[in-house]
C-alpha cells in the first residue's frame, strides 16, 4: 500500500469529514486523475482492510449479476 497522501487523498478528507467516518477508503475508476484509490484510518483499522475487502467482495458476488443475462 502506497504511504503518504495519493492523487484522490482531498476528495478521502471531503468524505471522512463529511460523514464524521473514523476511516474511509476511496476506490476511483476512470476517474479525473485516473484510476486508484485513497485510505485514511488508524493502524488498527488499516490493518484489517484486507479482511473487510474480501467481506465486501464477497457480498458484490452474492448480490450479482448486475450485468444483464444474454
């Protein structure tokens, strides 16, 4: 994981203080600067991400297809 602040970091600042989150992670596709992506949590947090990803994924799998069947 990239250290630092990333392309998309001001928009992650935007949405944390806007929703008074503790962490917020911002995935960007195709977006103004390109793709990628911007975390801002504690260490603590940061280091579940990988588990808290996969969770998320797996949820996206269950609720598919969202493309429509041929």
């Amino acid at each position: 994981m990239a250290m630092g602040p990333g392309k998309y970091d001001a928009v992650c600042t935007q949405v944390r203080q806007a929703t008074q989150a503790s962490a917020v992670l911002l995935i960007v596709i195709n977006g103004e600067h390109g793709s990628g992506f911007s975390c801002q949590a504690d260490p603590i947090t940061t280091d579940a991400l990988p588990d808290i990803i996969e969770r998320v994924a797996a949820q996206i799998r269950r609720d598919g297809p969202f493309l429509p069947q041929a």
